[in-house]
C-alpha cells in the first residue's frame, strides 16, 4: 500500500506585519513552522541582533569577546550587525534607562535610539530596561524621536501598555505585547491593545522566553499552541507573528557561561554556550517563532544557516 | 485504534454462556472494550478474534527495545503530535558515530567519551545511549573484533552498520547478545537482513530511499513478521529529514498507517561537516520526533546541551519537574550569610539560585517540598504555608550552619509572615522581593546594612 501524506491546508494565516518602512515583512504563513509540503511561509523568520546602550560589562566572556570593539558604541554595533553578520532586524535594548542600573533619563536614550534606526537600513525593535514604570517614559521617548521609522516598540505588558501602545499610535510604530508563558493572557493584552485602537496588524507577541534548561518547554508549547489556535481555529488574536527573546535568555545559563575550568564535565564553555543559544533559538523556530532575537556572531551565523536550509 | 464495545460483540460467540463469570456476550464484550476484561476469560473465543482485537488494542507507534543491562533504552510508542496534547514519552537516544577504520586511540578516545557521557540534572540521569559502528573495512573479521573490543570497553547499546549481510553475520556472532540494532535493511538486502534479524530476534532498522521507498520497503519487513523495526527515511539534508519525520508520525497517529507505526532514526553527522549546524540539526530532530539521533562528537559541549534539550522536551507537561528538597549552597555560604527558602519548582530553583549567584552574595537556599509548583501555586494550594516551611526549617539542621535567625520569604506571600513567625519564633521572618530579578539588589543592600 503507497504511503499518501496527510494534508493539512488552513484557510487562515498568521498576520503579515510590515516592519520599518521598507519592504520587510514578517508573518503571513498558513502552516506550521516550515511545514512548506502543505502551504506557504511568504517570509522568512527573521534574525534581530541584539544592541545595548549600556557597555554590558558583566557578560561572559565567549560572547563579549567577539563585540568587544562595539560593546560601548551602539550604532557601530548595530552597523556590524547589519554588516558583517547578516542581521535582519536590530534589537536595540535601552538597558541604560534601568532605575536598578545607571538610570540615565528616557531622552538620553531616545537619541540613542535614533541614531541607531539611522546608521542601519535594517527595522528596529526598540526594548526598554523591562522597568514596567521607566518604560513607559523611556518608550514614549523613543517614539518620538525614532518617529517616521516605524520601529518596533517594546515590551508593552499588562501595566504599562497603555502608555506604550499610546505612544506607538501616536508616533505610528509598532508594538511588541509581551506576557507570561501564557496563551490567554496574550490574547488578553492584545485584546486591550486594539481596545486602546492599535490595529490588530501592528502587534507582535513576545510570549516570554524561558531558555534551554530553563523553561524552553513553557515557551516551545505556548507558541505551538499560538500557531494552531491561528491556523486551525481561526482564532484573531492569536494570528499576531511571535517574537523570541533567546540571546538575552539564553546566556542567563549557568550551563552556558560556566568555565570548563569550574565545571569540567560540562565541556569546553567557547562552544558549549554558543550552542546553547543555538539550540534555543533553532527549537523555538520550529516551535514558531517569528523573529529570534540573539546575541553570538557564530550563534548568528548557524541560526542563518538553519533558516535557509529549512526555507529550502 | 480502540474498538467499541459493540465492534468487540460483533466478533464474539454470542452464546451468552457466561463462563466468563459476565452473564451476556454484550456486558462481556463492554467490559472488554473498558479494559477490565481480558480476553482470555472467553473459552470460546476464535483465533481470528483473537487476532483482530490484538491488532485494535496494539499501540499506533510500536515501543523497540535495544541493548541490554544497565544502558538498554526504550524508544517509540509514542501517541501525540504535539507535547501539549499529552506528553511525549521516550526520551531521544542520543548516538556517536564511529567506524572500524578510525585509527586505534581515535576509536578508543571516542568510546570512551560516549560511554562517559553522563549526567545528573534535576534529578534524572541525561545519557548518551548508543555507538553507532560503521564498517567501512568491508571486512566482516575485522569488524567483528572492533565489536568486540568496543563491547568489552562499553556498555552502551551498539548498531553494527552494515548492508552487507555476511558482514552482519559475523557482527551478530560477536555481539549478538547484546541485543544491538541492525543497520541497515534496504530495497537491496531486506530478505537477507530481515531473515537475520527474525532468526536472531534483534530489532533492525529499515533504510529508505525517502519516505515513500520506506513505506513499501517497512511495509515488505512486517510481512516478513519483523516487528521490531526503526525507520531510516534516508533523507540526508534538515528539510528533507524534517519533512519526513512529520510525515512517519502523522501517517503513523492520524493516518494509522501501519508501516509507519515505529520509531524513527537520523543522522545529522552524515548531513554536514560543521559542527553547530549539526548540533542544531539534532535539537531541531529532537524537537520533531526522532527516535534516534546520530551524531560524531561526543565532546561534552556538544551532547551535554543536547541532553538538557531531550530533558525539556520530554518533561511532562502536566508533571512539572521538581528538585529535591534541601539547603543547597550558593558559592560558599558561611555562619553569617543570608537564608533563603522558596519552592521546588525546578524553574523557581534554577531562576532564583541563577540570580543569587549573580549576586556574588554567598547564600544557603532552602528548597521546600511544594510538589513542584510555583510560589503563588503552591500557596495557593497550601504547599508552601507557614506550617510545612517551619517543619523545614526545624528539621533541616540549617540553624546549626548559621549564626543568625533571619529567614528571607519571597515577596509574593509576604501576607504568611506573620503566621510564619508564630511558627517560628526563634527567628526574624524578612520578606524578600516579589520577582527574582529583584533578588540581587536585595541581598547587596541585605549585607551592607
């Protein structure tokens, strides 16, 4: 008996979002990640390099090393990125605006965030510090000043989107709702955000990473479960494409920094914590993540690769 | 696929002579159809019937055992698509690659490091399980010894590669009784292998040439009554491979389509030459239902993350995973510094033991038995109430290591402390931040003061 695969066409898709004012677009695909034998996946999930304002000092060392002449200079880390690594996307993370941390004024990074969406070509998701109060402040901020460039504003949660869906409406960005691991309350916030008039296809969802080790399950489920509610019950509000946060997540490992010297049976820490981003990001995309944001060149590079061969 | 109690009374005598201790063939034939009666309790029951109900209550994804002993590993049987839907149940066997015609330290240094590939995490035990043996001599002596050598190194599962059945032979008279998986039977060879595997009762994985050759050629070996098969589609680049393993799962769960009904088995160290790409290749495999993945390092770095990757997938998601419950020692925690309790939700234990040890604030974190839930879960449920965490507290001999009586709480259910100081009166309850990121912040500010 010939083997006939089961077909499993849908009549939905997932929403195409258009970011910056170029031709990039995200989403748009009526099929399970990369299931291409049964549909189509108009675009191809996108890289975003990761960008902070802030000089990270306490990174480890197999990932400063390589971004060691950029680390303090975010548009040249930016323009490397678009340049030199094939970025799609910049993940800018005003990390310097943190009230636990420097705590510098929302305008100081704005302008950061300007010249930034200025030196590259490539969209720009603008993350604040994640401080649910500053944030509100700081992205406003950068709506404003990034205004015309249609960058990604980021996150707006539970308490705060408000605020920043104001702003991105006001400054005509795009916004990213990020929540916990949870598919109704995603579809609660961006139930409130398109209450607030933020059109339904100017939203992307970060349903919170947890890395390898660390919770990828929670969020490999939770985006499985976003693409069928999207495809197979035609649920509106889950059609929004998904953002993964991997590179920040990811090197929060203890298995993915730790010296070989400290923890021998772990294996060499230059390649093992590179994999473990790779391994974050490469499950998630089958999962059905729509942007992976992420940290290491040679994470990058494999990450790219993965895409391409999967894209055929 | 189950049958209904009806589809079962159909086959039955229908002579309602209740020797089966159940007056009628029909409550027989609903008790069947409910799993709690056998078959067996029939005495009148056909051969055919017989056969017809093994065939309906056989699972849709046959479970294959290979090796033996202390590393024998199960894989197959597996019932859902997705991990939400239920679980998946056979962790991944992870493979190393390695062949008779690598130079003697290089075959004894690889061995060596796969048999060591060991580890505990959140209280499992992560493995690598099997060595993957290619001939490439073409010399059925000289692989025999290799086998040979390699068992009395290791007690990993082995899979003798070969599609040579007389070089098979001389595999399966040297390691034959340590149950391995035969690779490889194809269009080729399968009356010769497949006669091996039957009269030695080894299981065999069949060898494709993509998913449709596969189907014919699994569906050839079943006629052969071989029911202990792993499916290689042959495909050999991720999108292929990828494609392919949703198709077997899918025509094996959805389509019941019988010569799909077993595990699967592919080789990311024959689809390239860069080591990341393949070890995304097998995350991405694992993810999407591989029974076996075969890879050529078994460096650490490389199969360690692996590992934790098989564990996160393989969790149950209704089961959440739990760490044992203790004082654990963040950096080297002394007579003065802080105590910590929280809960044993391996989450909750890896984030907030992650953000202390950010800290550089040497600290003791006790860890409550909360039946693995979160800190509002488990409060919620009354795991994590002022009675059990000072029974911890009392009988965790923690006020013998340290100095002081001050017990840090998570912010979250700061509204115990009160009860919590009741039970506890020696000591001073603090109630500590709500979100671990904030956890840092408080204990610098804690040891200053």
């Amino acid at each position: 008996m010939a083997f006939e695969m089961p077909k499993e066409t849908s009549e939905s898709k997932i929403r195409e979002v258009t970011l910056g004012t170029g031709d990039v677009k995200v989403g748009g695909e009526n099929i399970l990640p990369f299931y291409l034998f049964e549909g189509e996946m108009p675009n191809r999930p996108l890289i975003a390099v990761e960008v902070y304002d802030d000089n990270p000092q306490e990174w480890s060392p197999v990932v400063a090393e390589p971004l060691k002449d950029v680390l303090a200079d975010p548009v040249a880390w930016a323009k490397k990125a678009q340049d030199e690594w094939g970025a799609d996307l910049i993940a800018l993370r005003l990390k310097s605006t943190d009230p636990k941390g420097d705590d510098k004024p929302a305008e100081e990074a704005a302008q950061t965030a300007k010249a930034v969406a200025e030196a590259v070509s490539i969209p720009v998701i603008v993350y604040g510090s994640e401080d649910v109060d500053k944030d509100g402040d700081v992205l406003k901020a950068a709506a404003v000043a990034t205004e015309g460039k249609n960058v990604v504003l980021g996150p707006a949660n539970e308490d705060n989107y408000k605020t920043v869906g104001a702003a991105a409406l006001g400054y005509k960005q795009t916004v990213a709702a990020k929540t916990p691991i949870d598919v109704n309350l995603a579809k609660q916030l961006n139930i409130l955000l398109s209450n607030l008039g933020v059109d339904v296809g100017n939203i992307l969802v970060d349903p919170t990473t947890g890395a390898l080790g660390y919770g990828l399950e929670y969020t490999y489920s939770v985006m499985e479960r976003f693409k069928i509610a999207a495809l197979r019950q035609d649920d509106s509000m889950t059609q929004m494409p998904l953002i993964a946060d991997v590179g920040v997540e990811a090197w929060k490992a203890k298995e993915a920094k730790a010296p070989a010297a400290d923890e021998p049976a772990w294996g060499d820490e230059n390649k093992r914590g590179v994999l473990w981003e790779i391994l974050t990001a490469s499950s998630l995309l089958v999962a059905g993540a729509d942007v992976v944001i992420m940290r290491h060149p040679d994470a990058i590079k494999t990450v790219r690769k993965v895409i391409d061969s999967l894209m055929g | 696929m189950a049958l209904s109690g009806l589809d079962i009374f159909k086959l039955l005598p229908k002579t309602n002579c209740g020797e089966c201790k159940v007056p009628t063939c029909l409550a027989f034939a609903m008790k069947l159809a409910g799993g709690q009666a056998k078959l067996e309790e029939c005495p009148y029951v056909s051969d055919e019937t017989k056969d017809a109900l093994a065939d309906a209550a056989a699972p849709p994804i046959a479970e294959v055992l290979v090796g033996q002993g202390a590393k024998e590993f199960k894989t197959g049987a597996e019932l859902v698509l997705f991990r939400h839907e239920k679980r998946f149940v056979n962790p991944t066997g992870m493979a190393i690659m390695v062949s008779d015609a690598m130079a003697d330290d290089e075959l004894t240094a690889k061995v060596e490091a796969a048999t060591k590939d060991s580890w505990e995490r959140v209280g499992q035990q992560l493995e690598v399980k099997l060595l993957a043996v290619k001939c490439e001599s073409g010399d059925g002596a000289k692989f025999a010894e290799v086998l040979k050598k390699i068992a009395g190194m290791s007690d990993l599962a082995l899979m003798p590669m070969s599609e040579d059945v007389d070089v098979m032979k001389a595999a399966v008279d040297a390691v034959g009784d340590k149950n391995p998986l035969l690779y490889a039977a194809t269009a080729a060879n399968l009356d010769a292998m497949g006669a091996l595997a039957k009269e030695k009762n080894l299981p065999l994985v069949v060898k494709g040439d993509g998913v449709d050759s596969l189907a014919e050629l699994s569906e050839k070996a079943m006629g052969m009554e071989l029911k202990n098969l792993v499916l290689d589609p042959g495909t050999r680049d991720l999108k292929s491979t990828l494609e392919a393993l949703i198709a077997i799962r899918r025509g094996a769960l959805n389509s019941k389509f019988k010569p799909f009904g077993f595990p699967t088995i592919v080789f990311p160290c024959e689809e390239t030459d860069d080591a990341y790409f393949e070890g995304a290749l097998a995350g991405i495999y694992i993810a999407k239902y591989a029974g076996i993945v075969v890879t050529s390092d078994p460096d650490a770095w490389m199969q360690y993350p692996l590992q934790v990757e098989i564990q996160n997938i393989y969790t149950d998601p209704q089961k959440p995973m739990a760490v044992d419950a203790k004082f654990y020692e963040i950096g080297s925690p002394g007579p003065d510094s802080p105590v910590l309790v929280t809960t044993n939700f391996s989450l909750t234990y890896f984030i907030v033991s992650g953000e202390i040890e950010a800290s550089k604030v040497d600290s003791w974190l006790g860890i409550v038995d909360s039946e693995g839930q979160s800190v509002l879960t488990a409060w919620a449920a009354g795991k994590f109430v002022p009675d059990i965490i000072a029974k911890f507290i009392n009988t965790s001999g923690i006020a013998d290591k340290v100095n002081h009586r001050k017990l840090v709480i998570p912010g979250y259910v700061a509204q115990i402390s009160g009860e919590l100081d009741e039970e506890l009166p020696e000591w001073e309850i603090l109630v500590g931040p709500r979100e671990a990121a904030d956890i840092s912040t408080y204990l610098r500010n804690m040891v200053a003061q």
